[in-house]
C-alpha cells in the first residue's frame, strides 16, 4: 500500500480503473465493508482519510471527532487498499482559498437545516477531491442518505465523469447503525441511542405490511424515540429530499437524534423494486464491531 | 478537425497533451490569435464555444449576444483546432441541475459589483468544462482581467491539475480592444469608445514617466471617457483584485463604461519585471479586425 499526501502524488500511481472512497478517518467495520465492495469494482482502490473542517457546523464536533492515523494505516493495508490519500489541511484548502461549491433542491431539509453550512462544506470538499483525484469510480454509504443525494447532485451538475456508488448502511447485530461517532458514546447512552434503529426497523415492518402515510410511519420512529432530543423525524422522496406525505415513490425514512453531547442519523431507503415498496434494512454484521464501539 | 457536443464524445478523442479555450464563440482576430497560442503549447487543441447564460446578469445582453455557428466552424478548421466542442444547452446544465461554483476575494469589486452573479455563472460554467474535460492546459485572455483571476483562483482552490496560461490582450490597431460585442457598436459609437483604450494607453505613459498615485492614473481615464456612462475605472492589485491606493505592486488598471446599449470594458495590467513597473498593453494587430468589427 502507497500513503500519499499530495493530489498529483497520488495520480501518479494509478494504473486502470481507479476507485475512490471518501471518508473522515477512524475506520469502523463499516469503512472496511465498503473497501471490500469497491474492491471487487476497480483496479487502483484508493482510500481519502481527511477529516474536512468546513463540514462541520459545530467545532467542538470537529475537534472531538476521532482521529487515529496508525490505527487507519494498519487497517486499509490489511484490507487490500492500493493507495491511502492523508493529505495535510493546506493541501485541500491552499492558502487564501475562497471558493465554495454549494448544491441546491436536495440539500435543503433534514441535515441542511440543522446543520447550518453542512452540505456546502462536503460539496466542496468531494469537488476537490474529484477535481484532484480524477477517479473513475466513488463509493458512498447510505448512512448518510441525504449526503449521498447531494453529492451525485454536484457530480451530476458539475459533469464529473464519475460513477457514484451507494453502499450499504452497515449494522450492529443489534440493529445500531455503524459511525465513527459511536465510540463518545457511554454505554447507557449507547443503550438509549438503540431507539432509533430500533423505531426505524418498526416504521419498515409497518411499510411491509402496507402502511404508505408518512404521518404514521414518523409517528412510530418518535414514540421510539421520545426520551431523547430530536432533530427531525422525516419521510422524504429519494429524489427531492424534501417531506412526502405519501409512500408513493422511493423515498428515505430519516432521523436525527442527540444522545448527550453526541449527535446520531439513520435511515432506512424504501426503494422500489418490480412495483413494490422495499424498505433497505442496510447490512447487519454477523459480530459485534470491535472497532466502531467504545471498549 | 471534429465537432464535438458531448464532455465524453470530446475526452474520447484525445491525445497527449489537452489545451482548451473556453469562448462564447463569434471569433474575431483575438480568439484566433488566441488559438495560434495554445496551439503551440499542446497536442490536442479543443476549443468550446458555448454562450452561458447564467453569467449575463441582463439577459437582453445574453439575447443579443452574437453568435455564427458556420462561421466559427469554418474559422476554427482554419485555425489547426482539433476539436470544437459545441454543446447544447442540457449537456452543461442538465435537467435540475442546482449547483453552482463560488469564488469569493478576487470576485467583489469592479465587473463584481456591477454585474450579479456574473462571475458565479462564470466560475460554474468554467468548472464544469474543467471536470468534464479534464484539459492540461486552459487559456484565458488578459482582456477580462479579473475573471482570470476568478478562475485562476477556483482551479487553485478546486485543485483541478489544469495549469492557467495568460494570454494578450488583443487589440485593433488604434489601440481599441477586440471584443465579440464590438460588432454591435455602430461607427460613431465605435469612435466614441475609443476614449476607453486612449485613456488607458495614457495612463500607461504616465506610469512610463514614473506616476504611482492610483488617483492620478484613474484620473486620467476618466478624464478620456467622460462623455461615457462610467461604471468604474480602479486601480487594482493583480494578487486581490481590490483598490490599490499606490502603484507598489503588480497591479491592473481596469475600466467598465457603457457606450449606448453596449458595456465594455478594457485594462492595462501592469507587471512588475527587475523591479520595475511594465504596462501591458496588449498585442496590437498589424491591420484591422475583419472578424471583430461592425462591417
């Protein structure tokens, strides 16, 4: 494996079909899941670990987001990555920069209105990374389900000629969606925070059994959880990422909560597959991650 | 030479190195000259000729903007291009696209404050060509002085690996700048406009002679277009594109005025080479633009 610091260092060691996959850092299972999938779909695998500051709203997220360089090192070797793309701040953001790339329509609700600047921040970040990198190929989780609809909205728009990928939402056995913000939970919290995948797994066993109005399937993901501090709760076309009243086309079933001081998405896509709503339950480990959880 | 309309249809046919001129088509001398230029530097030579709308902020301007697309054809083939690239309107900005690129600094006086979101519509639209183009080299004149700033700014920040080659501004041989838009002049404007480039050729032997007070040299451009409708004249650093109150510095003296229905601008860059200040003022045809002039 190449650890690379600069753009035109890591362009210079591709040979084929080049993938990308953007993260923030701090590997859990669920990192290691995508890595393997875009493995099997590119020739040059590279991995982006740069926690990108103006994504977050809040400085305090950025200062405590957790970061572990060795740790990050030893496990994309371990899981077949060509190159690992660390660069320093100065070389995503030079000196006197003052530009910005800022998507309309899908970034409006949910995460952009209350992550003020959000979705601007991680637009411009993936430009750059996609203007310097020149991948063929870029992987995206639905974690993080409106990210992903902005980010093929600016590729899609800025005629980048790359190939968006949605991964899996990776789970906990237990059904708790992977991040890397996991590890600032306590284990009470950790307990409590279960509520949200777990009144999202309620809201898709409804859908299964035919519910389509939006007002319910809310309804249940906020009894679940009613005991912590909520964002928003929001059934929301795949297309628009603005509220439907009505399942009646894909559409993402979203929630925001905070746990303490720690602040936690979900989702659950409902695709659409031969005329029938399916909700994506995401990819659920067959073991406990090691690495996404407070030991 | 092929005619291209798609960013994929054009990537297809290159080889070795790209150079791309980004034109809003209807070529006059100054483009052509242009081409000869980047010509020389590059394997590939593709010019795009699209007239974006998102940069006119008055869109009686956008609609009356001159366009030939069997003369520019013809012009091109002429002029050794390899490929010129052509796309509609969709290939740009595709069906709900709402995405736009921003450059903040260098983009808020002078064409800045007087034309909203022209250099948004032009930061955009240059970003799209560079990421669905992917060029080596990209070629902007120095007539729009700032918007060369603007993006060179954006492909810094963006970190697109295009290097920005500078080209000269071209000029009639009374000195008066090639513009697509001059064809609209009629002859007693077109001899009223020349007060724009006499007035900076002015201020440029001054500088010759030693003055350094921007209110001085503004003052003298002024004073040629006074019977114009000014919308600035400013003495501006080259490195921020703001007010300079001092020649201490590579700078551009930069002018706007309306002549009737038709704005021009015009500018005098001034580099600093052995420590001494050396107007640009531009290359000056041998004969009469045939291509740029109301016939």
């Amino acid at each position: 494996m190449d650890l690379t610091t600069t753009f035109a260092g890591t362009r210079g060691l591709y040979t084929g079909t080049v993938g990308l996959l953007p993260t923030l850092g701090y590997f859990h299972e669920g990192h290691l899941k995508l890595m393997e999938l875009l493995r099997g779909q590119c020739d040059t695998l590279v991995v982006s670990v740069f926690v990108n500051p103006t994504q977050f709203n809040d400085s305090s997220d950025f200062d405590s987001y957790p970061r572990d360089f060795e740790r990050d090192t030893g496990l994309a070797s371990e899981h077949a990555v060509d190159i690992l793309f660390f660069p320093e701040h100065d070389e995503v953001y030079p000196t006197g920069w003052t530009t910005i790339v800022e998507v309309g329509g899908v970034s409006q609700e949910m995460e952009g209105r209350h992550r003020a600047g959000h979705f601007t921040g991680v637009a411009t970040v993936v430009a750059k990374l996609f203007a310097g990198l020149q991948p063929d190929l870029a992987m995206f989780g639905r974690k993080d389900a409106q990210q992903l609809a902005v980010l093929e909205a600016m590729t899609r728009d800025l005629r980048f000629p790359i190939q968006i990928i949605h991964a899996p939402l990776i789970r906990e056995p237990d059904g708790f969606a992977l991040s890397s913000r996991n590890v600032r939970l306590g284990r009470v919290d950790r307990e409590r925070a279960l509520a949200l995948s777990r009144g999202l797994f309620q809201a898709a066993e409804q859908i299964d059994a035919g519910e389509r109005r939006a007002e319910r399937l809310e309804a249940t993901v906020r009894r679940s959880v009613r005991d912590l501090e909520i964002d928003y709760v929001m059934l929301a076309s795949q297309d628009t990422m603005t509220r439907i009243e009505t399942l009646d086309q894909p559409a993402v079933l979203a929630a925001a909560v905070k746990v303490g001081e720690v602040r936690l998405i979900d989702n659950i896509a409902i695709d659409v597959a031969e005329g029938r709503f399916v909700p994506d339950r995401g990819l659920i480990l067959d073991e406990a991650s090691r690495l996404g959880t407070l030991r």
